[in-house]
C-alpha cells in the first residue's frame, strides 16, 4: 500500500471514531501528495465541516466539483458549507444539482425544501 493511502485510510478512520480535527492533519498530508484525488478531499471537507471550518470546507468541495462537475454528494456538501455560511440563495442551486443527480435521496429533498418554503 502507497503511503498516501494510509494516510487517507487513517483520516477516515479518525473521522468514523468523532476524532474530525484529528482527521485533518493526516488527509492534509495525502492532499498535498495527491490533490486531484477527490476522495481524500471529500474527507478532509467533511472533517472540515465537522469541527466547523466552513470556508475551508467548502473550497474542498468545489475543487471536487472541479474535477467532477455531476457529483451529487459535492453540490450537496457544498450547499451545507453555504448555508452554515448564512449564504442560503447559493445553497440552493446546489441542493438542486444535488437533487437532480441523485433524485431518490431525502436528505436532498429535505435540504432543498427547507430553504424553498
């Protein structure tokens, strides 16, 4: 196994154990040797998000975004990190493109109703 990945698998680890901050300092290491690989950024933006690193967090998700423009679970995230952000009127179009690529999730449809109505 390449380094790089026991670095991603350690981050997810702390992050399944409620340890985000500790999460970070591993999946920044494997951010740095692999920046293109979305999965250690979806980590490392969720590791963001919970200890509530917004904007950091954020810019996680639109370089996924970047190299995944129909990532539903991106566009999702993404519109959490801009609600948190008090920037609802950009979440939603988010939650929509969400919605659209993953038609079947709730969460989505939740997010997306609530700041509708």
């Amino acid at each position: 196994m390449s380094e790089t990945y026991d670095l991603y698998r350690q981050g997810r680890e702390h992050l399944a154990a409620g340890h985000a901050a500790q999460a970070t300092v591993p999946l920044e290491k494997a951010k740095k040797r692999e920046p293109a690989k979305a999965s250690i950024r979806e980590a490392l933006g969720i590791a963001y998000f919970r200890i509530r690193r917004f904007a950091e967090a954020e810019q996680e998700f639109r370089t996924i975004l970047e190299l995944a423009p129909v990532d539903h679970y991106a566009h999702f995230a993404l519109g959490r990190c801009l609600e948190k952000q008090g920037r609802p009127q950009e979440a939603v179009g988010h939650y929509r493109l969400a919605t659209f690529f993953r038609p079947q999730s709730r969460d989505y449809r939740k997010a997306l109703e609530a700041l509708e109505h």
